[in-house]
C-alpha cells in the first residue's frame, strides 16, 4: 500500500464524502529581469546591532533566488543565507548590491533610510 504524504492536516475522517486536501506547492514561473521590482535596505533589527542587507520581491522559484544569493555573496565577499524569500548579505552592502542587480538588468530601489 502506497503512503501518501501529501494529506494536509487530517489523519482519519469518519465523513463518507470527505475530501482530503492536498500539499500543492506550486512555485512560480520567473519572470523576466527587467519585470523584477527588488528592494534593498539595511537591516539592524534583532540582529544585536550588526548591519545586514537585505533584498526583497524576488518572484520566481526557490532554485533561481538561491542562484541569486550566491551571486551577490561571492560578488560582496561575504556571507549571506536565503530564508523566507529574501536575500540576506552580512555587512552594509545597499549601493554596491544595487549596481550589482541594475547590471544584471533587475529594477531595484533603494528601501528605507
């Protein structure tokens, strides 16, 4: 017997016309670069006063904002993780990262202070 691990939340009804739901991760198509509207701003909050950058808006699938996040990390040379669809980078790294994206022909601005 097959396991199906796609069930969300019920383990067993006792309604004869129940209708499980099903996980449907479904992620987005990317689009194009120049459709992209990215934000970067400095973060200090809950970070015990240490400078992050981070970049928000990224539409498209997780592979290619991983993909996105290492590109900056090696470019800034520093490190930097992708957690909750934002590109976090250590360090104060707003103009740099902005050149950055605009050279890769994403539309970014500058969010916050």
């Amino acid at each position: 017997m097959k396991k199906d691990n796609s069930r969300i939340n019920i383990v067993y009804s006792t309604n004869p016309e129940f209708q499980y739901e099903h996980d449907t991760n479904i992620e987005p198509d990317n689009i194009p670069n120049n459709q992209q509207n990215l934000k970067v701003f400095l973060d200090r909050k809950h970070r015990a006063g240490k400078a992050v950058t981070s970049v928000t808006g990224f539409i498209g699938k997780s592979s290619e904002l991983e993909n996105l996040g290492k590109f900056l990390k090696t470019k800034c040379g520093v490190g930097g993780t992708v957690k909750d669809g934002q590109i976090l980078i250590q360090g104060d790294f707003c103009d740099k990262i902005i050149g950055l994206l605009s050279s890769e022909g994403y539309k970014v601005k500058r969010s916050g202070g």
